[in-house]
C-alpha cells in the first residue's frame, strides 16, 4: 500500500505490529518518567564536559535534553543582561510581542547576544553536545567539532505573563516529516516507516545533511540545521516560573507522533463517566491500521510547528509526560533535540523575570555554511535573520554590534569569528579528517573566501 508519507511501498501487518510493541515500550517508559519527573533531565557541570561520564552521555542520548550549567560565569550573565536591557532601553522602536507589554523581542544583533553566541565557553559546550551525533556514511561531509552560529532571538518574560505560552509542540519541521521531498528522500525516519521503530537513531546525522526542513516557507521557519534548540538562561527559574517543559522520551515519542496518523481507535475516545481515556482505549488491540493514502497529520500545519496534544496523541500521556527542566540559574545552558516535543508554562507565576537568549547548536554543513554566508550580510547591514521576516530591523539601532564585539566576544580566539563565517575555516589545521578538509574547503567557497 503506498503512502504519502514516504511514496513507498509499506507492509502494513509488520508496521502495526511495530506499533503495538511501541505502544507497550511506551507504558514502561511513562513509567520512569512519572517516577524522576524533572529529576529524568541530565545534568553536567561545564567543568567536567571534557571529561564526562559513561551514564551522563547515555541519559541525554535517551532524553534528548540536558542541562549544562556554569557554562558563562553567573557575573558575566548577569552583565549581558545588564547590556540586553540598556540596549532595549536605547532603541524603543524594536518590533516586540506583545505590543501593550513587550515580552519577546525581534533582535539579533545586540551586544550581548553576540557577546554570548561567540563566547568561547558556549562554543565549547557545543562541541560537547554536537559530539553525540554520528554518521553511518563515511564520505558524509559534517563536523559537530566546529559549531556554526545561528542568530536567533530572545524573550524577557514578566510575572503573570501568558502571551508566550505554547503547548506540546514540534519545531517548526511539520508536514516535512512525512513528505518525501522533505525529510522523505533522505530517509531519517526510514527504520520507523518500515516497522522497526526500535532501530530508530535520532543521532544519525547524515540523512539529515539533504533535508529541506521548510517546503512551506513559513515565517520563523529553520532552514539551518540546528542539531539541537538552546537556551543561555539570564534568569534564575524554577517550574512555573515561565520555563521550559520537555518530553524525555525522545525516540519513543518520535515514533509515535510519526506513526500516528496511520492509526485510529475503533472505540472511545474517552470514558464518559470520568472524562479520561480509559484502559480499553488506549489498549494496542483497540487501534487500528488506517488507509494510509488518507492518513491525516494530527497538529501538523504547513509553514507552522507541529501542535501535539492529549487529544491527538493520547498514548504520550502528556500531561504526566511533559516534565519541567531543572531549576536553571544565569549562564546555565538548556537545550533539547531537533525533533524533541517541548513546551513553556501556561503562565509565569513567579516574582522575577525569566530571560533567556535561543542559541542553538548547529554543526558545520555545507547547507549551514550556505545559511551562515545569508546571515552574515544580514549581520553586516542590520537586518533580521534570513528565517526571521523583513522589515527594518536593527539597521537604526543605537549601539547594534560590527565586527569588533564578534572580536571582542571571541576573547582572542579565531573560533567565533569562523563560526560566525566572517572568517575562512583552517584547512590546513593538523587532526583534520580529508572530509573535514574538504568540508572545510566548501564552506570557505561558499562564504567567498576561495574563487
């Protein structure tokens, strides 16, 4: 039976049966994560990043998400604060969200935000992270040791805050998932589609390499490869306190939203006498197979996130499921996997502010190199990201950053500067692999540093 998921032949009894074990691997991993709640989130001290243990990299390649702390000395946090504030206070005619009470602001380019990006702290906590990624395919062309920047922007979230908040959701990769001139042709989820889930490596990154990840073009859409979302914490911030929620069942709840829409209940949806799903319906024997031709992409919009919810993937439990990240404190890093359900409280019920600049970790592509030559004219001229709109942007801003806070920021070292493209990548470095090499000698093309 072919699908528009992949327009491919599927064998549907070796998919159900896949779905029925994952229904069941679901129930034990629910299980754990009632049981830990935040405490299932991994945790590390930068300081021990280069030496870090067995048990820590196996939690965040089974959760998906982690918390690094002490990434920025909590002062200097503390001080791109200072600087994000004064920056805000001099250019009022930035584009925020909402308009009565700013909370999410359109910026790119402040001092701080470049001062945190090229930070080489930051920088090689990414390394760290990227490290977990691997290749099947030994020609592939990527390297997770050299991060690439990618400008995204910030929130300042107030008490009693609820314009920001965002259920159960997917970055903005919806419908791509499924279609085959999206993620389809490269053949991420190829394990999933053929009814072995449980082979399913979210860490795989060579048949992400070719993924066009925004078909639809939407606005705030990502058509740079980031490995994982960020998040530099300027705030200290507990559980309701306008954080962060993630789902820490990477692989099984991928799996999941990606075979759902091939299956419906013959019975329910819900016990009327209590409102809830019951036993019988969530039971693998009461989901059937649908016809796949047909199939309806449960939450997923083109040119928007996928939306999840009880409703439409009662298996995740998500309310018991979708767990907050540890207390964070200025200069900690959070961050979460490219295909990790996520989410942020309702409302902020705390007495401070929650602040946080999105940087994620992306690794050096010849895709992400094409981004990176995009943004840095952008960059040059003030404008808003190449993912993030038109309009003005910073090009009038009193004390928007030049090249000399990315210098500045770099401390001395070339590694911001490169990442950030506005310096070619060292070919001839000892301890490169011939891919680097040639990896490296693309992107400098790319970015106009070689004819």
């Amino acid at each position: 039976m072919a699908t528009h998921a992949q327009d491919r032949e599927i064998d549907t009894r070796v998919v159900r049966d896949s779905f029925r074990r994952l229904l069941d691997a679901l129930k034990e991993e629910i299980a754990v994560v009632k049981a830990l709640k935040s405490k299932v989130i991994p945790e590390i001290d930068f300081k021990d990043i280069k030496d870090a243990s067995a048990s820590f990299s196996a939690e965040y390649k089974t959760r998906g998400a982690a918390v690094i702390r002490h990434v920025i000395p909590p002062v200097e946090a503390m001080e791109m604060k200072e600087e994000l504030q004064k920056y805000i206070a001099a250019n009022p005619q930035t584009k925020a969200f909402p308009t009565d009470n700013p909370q999410a602001y359109e910026l790119y380019w402040s001092p701080a935000q470049i001062r945190a990006r090229s930070h080489p702290y930051l920088l090689a906590a990414q390394r760290f992270l990227l490290s977990h990624w691997h290749s099947t395919n030994p020609s592939a062309l990527w390297s997770t040791a050299h991060p690439t920047i990618y400008a995204d922007k910030l929130h300042v979230r107030t008490p009693g805050d609820d314009a920001l908040a965002f259920g159960p959701r997917v970055d903005k990769d919806g419908p791509e998932r499924w279609n085959p001139t999206g993620y389809g042709d490269s053949q991420v989820y190829e394990s999933v589609w053929k009814g072995r889930w449980e082979d399913y490596d979210p860490w795989e990154i060579s048949s992400r390499l070719s993924v066009n990840s925004d078909l639809y073009q939407g606005v705030g859409g990502c058509t740079m490869f980031r490995a994982a979302q960020g998040w530099l914490s300027l705030s200290t911030m507990n559980a309701g306190e306008g954080t962060l929620l993630v789902n820490p069942m990477l692989k099984h709840a991928t799996a999941y939203y990606l075979l759902r829409p091939f299956f419906s209940a013959r019975k329910g949806p819900m016990d009327p006498r209590t409102g809830t799903f019951d036993e019988s319906f969530l039971a693998p024997d009461n989901w059937t197979m649908d016809c796949l031709e047909t199939s309806w992409l449960q939450g997923a919009s083109p040119g928007k996130s996928q939306e999840l919810s009880n409703v439409l993937h009662p298996h995740l439990e998500l309310d018991s499921t979708m767990v907050h990240i540890p207390e964070v404190r200025p200069g900690d890093y959070v961050v979460w996997h490219c295909d990790q359900i996520h989410a942020v409280d309702n409302k902020h019920e705390g007495t401070a502010d929650s602040s946080v600049l999105y940087i994620p970790a992306c690794p050096l592509t010849t895709r992400n190199a094409e981004f990176l030559a995009r943004q840095r004219q952008a960059f040059l001229e003030g404008l808003p990201g190449p993912d993030f709109g038109g309009g003005v942007g910073e090009t009038r801003h009193i004390g928007r950053s030049g090249l000399e806070k990315v210098e500045e920021a770099s401390q001395g070292k070339d590694a911001g500067m490169v990442a950030f493209g506005l310096q070619e990548w060292d070919s001839s470095a000892s301890g490169l692999s011939e891919t680097q090499r040639e990896l490296f000698d693309r992107a400098n093309k790319v970015l106009g540093f070689y004819d």
